[in-house]
C-alpha cells in the first residue's frame, strides 16, 4: 500500500514547475502500478500547448474555469469542476485558463517525473523496465 500527502511531495523531486504550471506527481513509474498520478495547477490567464505523443493522459478538472482545444479537429470545449477529458488519440491540444485551474491526471505508460517537454509539447517515448 502506499499513502502520500501533497504536502509531503511539495519541494521534493516529484514537485515539477515550469513557466505556467506546476505537477506534483503523486505516483511515479517507479511505484510500479502501470499509471502515473498527478495533481496539477494551471495559472490564470496562461495558454499551455501540449501533445503527449507517447502517453495517454485523463484529465479531472477539480478547481478553476478555461477551455480545451483539440487542434485536430479544432473543437473547442469548455473547462470547469466535474469536467474530464481523455487523450486516447494523442490529439495536439491547448489548455486556456481563465482561472487557475487545478486538475488531477493519470498517464499511461506512467512518467518517470523527470520528463520535460519538448518543443512540441510532448514527453519523450516512456522507457519501459523490467
């Protein structure tokens, strides 16, 4: 069993920011469960470009307002508490925030917790262990 606390993950390695956001990376591919989980906050009035390539990724918006666009088809959908969506088809997609915006994240193949995003929004392909 493992139990965590996000105030336990806050300054540690598992605590990533970068210019807009912040994830605190509750599970790891090293717990060895097959997922990672991560809460994840957004600021206010930031646009965020992301394409997971390698992962899929469900997202739980909990806190906050904004829109999804899924540059593939350019729908626009709109972001608020009880709203999940999943990237099964690693669409392009942008994340506008209106309002900070707080949202939990599963990915599958898990993260590692030390990927940074490339050019193009995307983690690089997750290395599988054995």
């Amino acid at each position: 069993m493992i139990v965590r606390t996000t105030d336990e993950i806050t300054g540690t390695n598992r605590d990533v920011a970068a210019e807009h956001w912040r994830s605190k990376r509750i599970i790891l591919a090293d717990d060895g469960v097959g997922f990672s989980f991560h809460e994840t906050t957004i600021d206010a009035n930031s646009v965020s470009e992301f394409h997971y390539q390698h992962h899929v990724e469900a997202v739980w918006v909990v806190e906050g307002t904004g829109t999804l666009t899924n540059h593939e088809t350019g729908e626009v959908h709109p972001l608020r508490p009880g709203t999940m969506y999943l990237l099964n088809g690693h669409e392009r997609h942008r994340v506008t925030c209106d309002t900070t915006m707080r949202m939990l994240c599963v990915f599958n193949p898990p993260v590692t917790g030390r990927e940074i995003h490339d050019e193009n929004g995307a983690y690089p392909p997750a290395v599988q262990t054995s």
